[in-house]
C-alpha cells in the first residue's frame, strides 16, 4: 500500500518537511518476493520491519476471515469459483499461484495471519464484498484472541456501511477511508469520485474544502489518497500539507517501485 523511503540518504531537500516519520504499510505481505497474502509474504514482511499491515478480508462459505482481494480465485489460484462457495477445509485443498520459487502455499485465515503478524506495531483491516454486522464484530474479535488490542487496529475502507457501523459500534477504532479521484475517461474535464458526492467539473480548486467534509462525515483519523491522482495533477504536496495541517493522517495508493516511493515521501 504504502511506502518506505530513507530521507537521509537523499540529497535533495522535499518542498516540506513533516515530523512524523513515513511508514510502510504492507499490503498483502511482501508479495514482489512470495506470493501475495501468503504466509510467506507475510513471514517476509515481518522480517523487512513493515510499520503496519493492511489485511483485505473476505468470508468462506463457512463463514471464517480469509486474506484475500477478490471474491473469485482464479487470480490467486487459477481456480474459477467464487470464495463464499467454498468451506476453508476446501479451499487448503488446493495452492496459491507458485511464484518465486514457493509452489506450495495456501489460502490463510485471519486468525493465522494474526499469529505470525502479532507483533508488527499496527494494522489496517480492510473488509470486502458484502458486509454483516455481526459477522463483523466475530471478526474483530479475532484481534483480541490474538493479543491485540483495538488501539493497535485501524479500519480501511471504501464502504459506507462499513465506516458507519464502526462510528456507531466502536467510536474509538480509527477511520480511514480509501478515496478514489481522477480525471473521467468518459467525460472530458469532469473528475470522477468517490467521495459519495455529484462530480466536480474541471480541476477543483477546493479539493481539500471536499476532503476534509468526507473527513467529517465519517469521523475520519485518515485519507487514503491515489497516487493517480497527483500523477494527473488533481493533487499535489499543497493540498497533503493542507490536510496534514487539519490533523489529518495521510496515505498513498499504491507505489510500486521506489520512484513511486520517493515521490510519496517528498509531498509528505
């Protein structure tokens, strides 16, 4: 998800400089060396110090937390069904794509990505597909089974339900939610939202006046923004300092390479 970057071995100056410190939040493990949110990414991850862990979730048929993006598998185990179809007995049958030499890993449950990663400083739970308050709040549960205390969970998501069901059930658990933004491919100058309001035409100029409602709403600790975005030049390091100026916590989806990594520790 994020990004890790060492400022003092850069040599240029960024345009700002903040005090906190970047962290890199792994999402799905270490998965450019095992294969994603698999026991060894997340091994790896470990090992590698990542400040935080973003667990995507969704549910088997037999209703356990599993780590997983996409309800269908065949990206992650060339197996064309859906997720919810299958028990967790079911699904340990078969393998996760081989990949960097690692022919032999499963699908994990929550509960056994949590005792590998128990120890990591943070989290971030991201609930997919179609959500049930209770099965939810079993699943929250797991963090304390596992030693975790909530304080040390952060819940990141696009969902409307989602984040309103934590604002009412567990005030206290920190909010972020994932923002999408960027120029519409179908309608010329128009930026397409996600934010839950109509579109803004042309570039907006009060972007961070939007962030910081959708911030309000929700009753937000954070914004996860896209590095699309500041590619296109809908964002920039002003509009991250602007926000980070109104306490609120800032990410960035989805460096790939450490280009992308030094441009998200130099707008902040």
């Amino acid at each position: 998800l994020l990004f890790s970057i060492n400022a003092a071995e850069k040599k240029q100056t960024p345009k700002y400089k903040y005090t906190h410190r970047i962290k890199c939040i792994s999402d799905s493990g270490e998965a450019r060396h095992a294969p994603s949110r698999s026991m060894a990414a997340f091994r790896l991850a470990m090992e590698r110090k990542a400040d935080a862990f973003k667990l995507d979730i969704r549910y088997t048929k037999d209703q356990i937390p599993v780590l997983t993006h996409n309800d269908n598998l065949k990206s992650a185990m060339n197996w064309n069904v859906s997720l919810g179809s299958k028990t967790l007995a079911e699904l340990k049958e078969r393998n996760l794509k081989p990949s960097f030499g690692y022919n032999n890993e499963k699908i994990v449950s929550l509960p056994e990505v949590l005792e590998i990663i128990k120890d990591a400083p943070e989290f971030e739970l991201d609930h997919k597909g179609y959500f049930r308050e209770e099965r939810f709040r079993k699943t929250l549960e797991e963090f304390g089974k596992a030693g975790i205390s909530l304080d040390r969970v952060t819940i990141a998501s696009w969902s409307d339900k989602v984040l309103r069901f934590m604002m009412r059930e567990y005030p206290n658990v920190r909010r972020v939610k994932h923002i999408q933004l960027c120029y519409s491919t179908k309608k010329k100058g128009a930026v397409f939202n996600t934010f839950g309001y109509p579109e803004t035409g042309g570039n907006p100029k009060d972007i961070v006046k939007l962030l910081l409602k959708v911030r309000d709403e929700y009753k937000l600790y954070g914004l996860n923004l896209p590095l699309r975005a500041f590619k296109q030049g809908l964002l920039n390091a002003d509009h991250v300092k602007a926000l980070r100026d109104a306490g609120v916590w800032v990410s960035l989806w989805n460096p790939q390479n450490a280009e992308e990594a030094k441009f998200a520790a130099e707008i902040g």
